[in-house]
C-alpha cells in the first residue's frame, strides 16, 4: 500500500513538473518587470563574432601543385547582455554621496567668496597704500635756494640798522 501511494505521488510530481514553457516564459516576464520596477537594469545588446578558418593541404608534382581536403571551420561567439541590479541600498548611498558632493560644493562656494572678498580687500588696501606713499610730501630741494636768499635778506635787513 505504501509502494502504491509513493509511486503515485511520484508519478504525479513528474507529470506535473515543467508541464509547459509557456507558464515559466509568463513568470519570468512578470518576474523581469518586477525586477525593473526594483531597479534592475537589462542592457539588450547581444555582440555576435563570428570567425572563420580555412585550412587546406597542398601537394606538388612536378609543376603542378594540387590542393587537397579544405576544411573551412566557422566559430560563431555570441554574448548576450548582462542584467545588472542596483539595490536600495546602492540607491541609498548613490543619494548620500550625491548629497554630500552638493554640500562640499556649496561650501567650497562660500569659502571661494570669503577668499574674494578678501583678496579684493587686500588689494584696494595695497592700492590705498601706494597712493599714499605716492603723495607723502618729500623735501623739496627747489625750496632751498629760496629759504637761503630770505634768510640773507632777512640778515642784511637787521643788520643795516
């Protein structure tokens, strides 16, 4: 009795089994869009090589040269698209790292505007400065001579009386 219930049961799995192609193409369609709906990523491009060999044997006689048993040998190499799929945690770190690069950006920014600002203070001050330097009134030597004649004049005017 128990022969018979285990052999029906297994007779029954077979027959059961991989019934028809149809039924796993449908699921894996529903499984593929499942997939890309999570994030899976299905590159279509197949690359087809397809390479040739031609090999033959000659023999020569004399003047003649006779070819004989050419085999012509093709290799077709197909190699079909990968499916590559990106969890939600790549996702995750993928936005992080973007948030960050956005953060370090708009630092580097403010800090890029904080080093304007100073520099073109830096600057107007030097500009300040040399001006400044520029105008500073120096001993002027054309006064001299004049300085000397009043001093003179002034000697002589005293001394008269």
């Amino acid at each position: 009795m128990k022969y018979l219930f285990f052999t029906a049961l297994i007779a029954s799995f077979f027959l059961t089994s991989c019934g028809s192609a149809q039924f796993h193409i449908s699921k894996a369609e529903k499984h593929t869009q499942k997939a890309i709906e999570k994030g899976a990523i299905f590159t279509s491009s197949t690359d087809t090589v397809t390479v040739s060999n031609i090999t033959y044997d000659t023999t020569t006689v004399g003047d003649t040269v006779f070819i004989s048993s050419i085999e012509t040998v093709v290799k077709t190499v197909t190699e079909m698209g990968e499916i590559r799929y990106i969890s939600k945690l790549d996702k995750r770190r993928e936005f992080k790292l973007q948030k960050q690069l956005n953060r370090l950006t708009e630092k580097n920014k403010r800090l890029q505007a904080r080093l304007d600002v100073k520099n073109q203070r830096y600057t107007e001050k030097t500009k300040r400065v040399s001006l400044r330097n520029e105008k500073k009134s120096r001993f002027d030597w054309k006064i001299l001579p004049i300085i000397a004649l009043l001093t003179i004049n002034i000697y002589l005017w005293i001394t008269r009386k």
